[in-house]
C-alpha cells in the first residue's frame, strides 16, 4: 500500500514487494513505497514492525530478499550503501555518529568531500549550511561538547553537505525534549525547502511526524497497512489496532 506517484521516474524513489527474511523472519514482507522529490513521507509502526530494517533495506544496508528498489528510473535492488550515495541517496542513523574530534564545521564539511567537491568548495558549502541550518554558531565547537539535539541536528547537516536527492532520517527526535524536537522538526522543513530533496522520515515521536509530513506511511509485523494524510492516518482502524491491539482499539471506538 504506498501512492501513486504523479512526478517523473526522475523524481522518485520507489520500493515494490521489498521482503527481508531474518532465519524464517519476515521483517519486511512486501512492503511498497514511493517518495517523490521534495515531499516528506513519515513512516511509523510499533516496535517491531520492521521500519528501520525497511530503511536499511532502501539504502543499502541489508541485502533484499525480494522486490525491487529503484531511485530516478534505475534499479538500484542490491547496491551497496556507497552506490546509493552517489545515486543520490543518504541517510542519518539512530546513533548520530559524529567525529568527536572534530569540529562542527569540520564534520560538516566533511560531508561536502565525501561528495567530491575540492576542499574549498567543500569549506564554503559546510559554512553556507550551516547558516541556512541555523547552527553557524556552533561551527568552532568540538563535536563532543554538543548538546544531544543540536549534534542530531549537526548529523543532520553532514548528511545534507552530500547534495542528497533523497534524505533518509532514522529516528532523528530520539532522546530529545519537546523544545528539542520543535527545533529538529524545523531543521527538517527548513532543509526540504532548501534542497528540494524527497525526505523520508522514520520516526516514534508523533509530534514531530504529524507536524512535518504530508503523507504517512504504517508498517505493523512487516507489512504497510495504511498510507495518507496525517488526519487519515490518525483515526485509521488498522493504525489503531497496530498500536493498542483490537480490544484496545474496541474500547477506543466505544468510548466515543
């Protein structure tokens, strides 16, 4: 279950019957999906329902057991995490992973010369992102003294440095406050404007979810059982028994 894309193959980044089978596990077992550029898709579900290993999936990470996944017309099922980037394709962990050694501007601008830009190029395009981004006032400091949300953010920031077309975050708001999570949701606004680039956002914290994405996407025991808009979503029956079971969801629909 995923949209119908209207955009150009160019424009898009598409999953069709993704499985991923662990020893007889279906972590992902038939999952669709379709990003256009310069849309945000949350994807949401349980723990357990298979989000980031369908993540890992799309970018390369683990291998596919069925399906296709292909980025501006090409089947790219079965490239390796450093093929996608130059397709395009970049994405933030759970863990953010930062050089700790480093500076701000430093970690960004690495970034910039993992794509291939002179170190130069790479020096002005980390300090232009960092501006736009909001966190020029951080570029002296060492990675290690941040704040958890603002090296979230900074993570962030090294992924966009690459030039993506389509930016994958993993749980970017964990660990983070609500003040926290406003910021980091701007940060993901801010960035789709800027860049133009398709954003597909997996993600617990539901306020960062429904104040960011046009379209939602749910996963529950590996496979999507709703797509739409946040308001869709939100009282969808099968989004409701996803999270709180079918007689969690019975007393729901009685106590309205």
């Amino acid at each position: 279950m995923s949209a119908v894309a209207d955009t150009p193959e160019a424009e898009r980044l598409e999953a069709r019957g993704v499985q991923v089978h662990f020893a007889g596990v279906r972590a992902v077992d038939g999952v669709d999906l379709t990003l256009e550029k310069g849309h945000i898709l949350g994807v949401i579900g349980p723990n357990g329902a298979g989000k980031s290993t369908f993540m890992n999936a799309l970018s390369g990470f683990v291998r596919l057991t069925a399906g296709t996944v292909s980025l501006g017309g090409e089947d790219v099922s079965g490239h390796s995490p450093q093929r996608m980037v130059k397709h395009g394709l970049v994405r933030t962990f759970q863990e953010v992973a930062t050089f700790p050694d480093l500076t701000v501007l430093e970690n960004v601008e690495l970034g910039a010369l993992g794509a291939g830009l002179s170190r130069r190029k790479a020096r002005a395009r980390a300090l232009e992102l960092l501006g736009d981004m909001r966190l020029d006032h951080l570029s002296r400091l060492y990675a290690s003294s941040l704040p958890h949300g603002e090296e979230r953010r900074v993570g962030i920031a090294r992924a966009v440095a690459v030039a993506p077309r389509f930016l994958l975050l993993d749980e970017p708001a964990a660990g983070l406050n609500d003040a926290e999570s406003d910021e980091l949701a701007q940060t993901i606004i801010r960035v789709r404007e800027d860049m133009g680039c398709g954003v597909l956002l997996v993600e617990h914290d539901m306020r960062v979810i429904f104040g960011v994405c046009e379209r939602i996407q749910v996963l529950d025991y590996g496979k999507s059982v709703a797509y739409g808009l946040p308001e869709e979503v939100r009282t969808d029956r099968k989004v409701i028994e996803a999270y709180l079971g079918k007689h969690g969801a019975d007393e729901l629909v009685d106590a309205d």
